[in-house]
C-alpha cells in the first residue's frame, strides 16, 4: 500500500522524522498550555465566557487561540497580538524611510525588523491583559462568581498572559527553525482544528433534534463544504504562466540556453495573507471595548456582528485593497525582468527590461483583480452560512480565514514533506504531479 510505503520512507530519513517529531512535540506543549488556567480563576465558573464566545468575533479569537481564550488560559490572548504588530511594521515598510532602509539591509535589518516587532507584540499585550481581565470579571460576576480583586491579582495576571503570547511567538518561530516549518501558521492551524470535531458534533445534533432538516440536510452541508474547500485549493494553487524564452550562448565548447520555460504568476500570490491582515483590523472594535460589546455606541456595535451586512461589507473591501498591497510587497516585477536579462532570457514579443517590467505589472494586476475578489467572496462565506442556518461553530469552516488557513498550510506542509522525500530519491506523496503549496508567495507567518 503507497500510504504504508511513503510512511516508512519518511522515518527513514533521519532530518524529515526528527523535523516531524520535534513538530509534534511543539504542538503538544501548546495544546497542554491551552488549558492551564490563570491562578486564582475558578475553571468551573467561566460558563459565561465560554457562552460569550460561542458567536460573533470573539469565537475567531477563541478559534485562532485553540479555545485558550474561553479557557481563561494562560495562552488567552494567542499569537494575534503577535500577528497584529507583524502587520503594522510592515505597513510602516511603505510609509517611512527608516523602514524602508532596514527593509534592504538584508538579515541585519530583517532581524531589526523582527526585534521591533516583538517590542511591538509586548506593547500590545500590556494594554489587552487588562481589557481581557475585565471581560473575564464581567463574564464571572454575571453567574455569581467570584473574581480575585486587587492590583497585584491584576499586574501578576497581565505579565502571565503577555509571557503566555510571548511563549506561543517563541513555539512558532521553533518550529519553523527546527520543525517542517511555517510555525506560526501551524499553530493558528492546530487551534482551528481543535474546535473543528466539537462544531461538527454540535452541528449534527442540532439538525435532528432541532428539526433543522435531518440526516439529509446534513449531509447536503458536508457536500457544500467540501465543494468550498476545493474551490480554496483552487484559489491557492491557482497559477497564469507566461512562456519565457531564454537565448542561445556557448561558453566554451558548452552550449546553453536555447530554451523555452514558463513563469509562474499565482492568481493569489498574497496567500491568507489580506485576509489575516483585514481580520486584525476587524478585530479592533472588540479590542477597544475591552472585548464586551456591552455598553458600546451603534456605530461599533454595527463592527462587532460578523454576520451583519456592513461588517462584512467593510471587511470584503479591506480583503482586496490588502490583496493589491501585499501581492505589491511580495512580487517585484523589475526584479524578476532584470533576473531574466541577467540570464538571457525574455517573453516572446517583449523588450527585455523596462517593457517586461511592465508587462509583469499589468498581467499581475489583470490576475489580481479576480483573485481578490474571491478571495473576499470566500472570506465571507461563513456569513452566508449562518443565514441558512448552520451554527455559528460549524459555519467558521465554510471559508473565511480558518478555512484558507488549514488549506494553505495544509498544502505548504505536504509540499515541504514531499521536497525532503524527493531530494533523497524517494517517491513523491502523489503519483499525479508535486503538491502545489504556496511557493512564489509567502507562508502566512
């Protein structure tokens, strides 16, 4: 059997197993901090918040915390600060000079970068521990719990909950150094798995006791998902490839060149990225009112109900306009023209330089524009979900950021298996082609 056989062939080989087992463990130790609970906090009484993020945004943040959030673990507050810091540095890379420079210094200004960005990470975290500590009192009381009162509860809670994010940043970054890799992403993916079996079961029991339709409706839904998470991989691995053909020369008594490749330019080169970075941006309102939406003006409370028109209106928007931003940031026509003058290479019909450049650009823009907007058609699908009655848990993995997430990381990960088996002159993990991940973009994290 090919499955057995691709398993053994990945043992034999000494890095791919110890990468694989060292990823294991990483995301054994993160799932066992999930559910170890602030000092002080009576796990038995967190009813209330667990009911709080059963819906609406705070159930996103409970999905990318791997259910931390609604535990009251000392990994509440997950890698979205982290995430949050990440985006703004990089908007800053636009805007300012300063930024700018270090962005070409190469690693020296890459490993500024990084040090900013978790200075950044602890700055955020210092004003959401308390935000959190006061939703988590209001929740407590509301059931007749008791919260632990005082400053030193406050100050010692926050510093365990900022080191707690910290430790989450510090697992990802090992894992990609030490693990198959994409470390961050792989720990937003294991949260949203988590909270996967339980939606599933929540949603079945829902369509027979609840006269929802039965067994049949069911099924229907896991037909619709499965057809939503094939159309993800499509968008993913979705390429146009522009034929480049690279001149004659002999050096020597060698002749090279004289060939025709193609150049690969992805319909969404900017992977979940638009969709993390609109997610964040989304998420600031629930941050603002200290994560209750509770006591809050209309204008916001509009830009808390992730199921509302103009949330999801707002958020589309954001999705293609940081869809054009980030496809910008990664992909440098003038870079790939000058890389193929430099090998003799040019695309049929185009003046080599100044003019490939251009016909880069304007191509990426066409495929862009397409790949944008379904990327936000399936960002918000979830919401569509819900309208036809699907429970919000079950709704998360219909699209949206969980979907893409485990589709993108899914496929990078197989891909990076499947790099290491074909470079030791094993079979592939297919037989019908290489796994497409998402090389020519970038990871999420």
């Amino acid at each position: 059997m090919k499955f057995i056989e691709t398993l053994k062939n990945i043992w034999k080989i000494e890095d791919l197993r110890s990468r694989l087992l060292t990823t294991i463990l990483f995301i054994l130790i993160y799932r066992f901090g999930s559910f170890i609970v602030l000092p002080g906090i009576n796990p038995e009484a967190l009813t209330a918040l667990k009911e709080q993020t059963s819906g609406g945004l705070l159930s996103l943040l409970d999905m990318f915390s791997g259910g931390a959030f609604s535990n009251a673990s000392i990994f509440a507050l997950g890698i979205m600060p982290y995430i949050s810091a990440s985006i703004v540095i990089q908007l800053l890379t636009i805007a300012i000079p300063y930024f700018q420079k270090m962005q070409r210094e190469g690693e020296s200004g890459r490993r500024k970068m990084n040090q900013l960005t978790r200075y950044l990470t602890v700055a955020i975290l210092l004003l959401q521990g308390p935000s959190y500590l006061v939703n988590l009192n209001v929740q407590m009381s509301q059931i007749g719990a008791s919260f632990p009162a005082g400053f030193w509860f406050a100050f010692s809670s926050t510093i365990i909950l900022c080191a707690g994010s910290m430790f989450v940043m510090w697992l990802g970054e090992r894992m990609t150094d030490k693990g198959i890799g994409n470390g961050i992403s792989m720990l937003i993916m294991i949260g949203i798995i988590a909270r996967f079996p339980s939606a599933i079961i929540q949603e079945f029991i829902s369509r027979l006791t609840d006269a929802g339709g039965g067994l049949v409706m069911f099924l229907a839904e896991l037909v619709v998902l499965l057809l939503v998470i094939a159309a993800s991989i499509l968008l993913v691995q979705g390429t146009r490839r522009i034929p480049v053909q690279y001149a004659k020369r002999v050096v020597g008594n060698k002749q090279y060149g004289g060939v025709r490749q193609f150049l690969p330019l992805k319909v969404n080169a900017a992977g979940v990225m638009p969709i993390i970075f609109a997610q964040a941006i989304m998420m600031v309102p629930i941050m603002l009112a200290g994560f209750n939406a509770e006591g809050v003006n209309n204008f916001m409370r509009v830009f808390m109900d992730n199921t509302g028109f103009w949330y999801n209106f707002v958020f589309a928007i954001l999705i293609i306009a940081f869809t054009y931003f980030y496809t910008a940031i990664t992909i440098n026509p003038t870079q790939i023209a000058e890389d193929m003058k430099r090998n003799n290479g040019f695309i049929p019909g185009i003046k080599p330089g100044k003019k490939t450049a251009e016909y880069i650009d304007e191509i990426m823009s066409r495929i862009t524009l397409p790949g944008s907007f379904f990327l936000a058609f399936v960002a918000i699908m979830p919401s569509f979900a819900s309208i036809f009655g699907i429970t919000s848990g079950f709704a998360q993995f219909y699209g949206g950021t969980s979907l893409l997430i485990l589709v993108g990381v899914v496929l990078d990960t197989l891909q990076q298996i499947e790099s290491h088996l074909l470079m030791r002159h094993y079979d592939g993990l297919l037989k019908s082609g290489r796994i497409k991940g998402r090389t020519g973009a970038v990871a999420a994290y």
